[in-house]
C-alpha cells in the first residue's frame, strides 16, 4: 500500500512520539516516506497508532498502513526482542506477561 503522503511535514506536531522525542526519523512524514518507498525500517514501531497525524494533513486522505509495516517487519524478521518475549509468554502462559495463571 502506498501512504500517498505529499512529505510536507504539518503531521508532526500532532504525533506524540515526535513531540516526544523531536527527531523526525519518529514523525508521521517519515513513515510515509517509507511506505511511498516500499521500505521496511523499524520506526514503524514508535507509533502509537493515534493517527493524530490525520488532523492536520492538508489532503485529508493521508492513510498510512502502520499495522501493515509492522506486520511486514515481523515477516522479514525484523521484530523487536520484546515482542519476541511477548509472543513466547502468550503461547506458553496465554498472557503477555510470563506468569503462571495457576500461581495465581
């Protein structure tokens, strides 16, 4: 899917990961950036899946398929290591957090 992102960069303020972190390889453009070049990169996964980034884009139709990116990432094994341990926990204790349900 192509994010169809113009690259102006009015997105930004309204992602709270950016203005958290004010380094735009985290703001909304870059992912669209990416998407517009088919390009996998983990940046994907410092999205809070807000879409915050909608309210301010002068096209009104940006659409940019984070969940798409993240899944694509975890089929090239690009996947974070937590993310590892959260899918290994789900499938032996059927929880994200690794405890035993009948401890409890």
């Amino acid at each position: 899917m192509t994010s169809r992102c113009i690259e102006c960069g009015k997105c930004r303020n309204m992602c709270p990961v950016y203005v958290a972190l004010r380094n735009e390889s985290a703001s909304p453009r870059t992912k669209g950036m990416l998407e517009n070049r088919k390009l996998h990169d983990k940046v994907f996964y410092l999205c809070t899946l807000c879409e915050g980034y909608k309210q301010q884009c002068p096209i009104q139709k940006l659409e940019i398929d984070i969940v798409g990116a993240r899944e694509r990432l975890v089929k090239a094994g690009m996947e974070l290591p937590m993310n590892k341990i959260m899918i290994d926990n789900l499938r032996k204790w059927g929880n994200p957090y690794g405890k035993n349900p009948a401890s409890d």
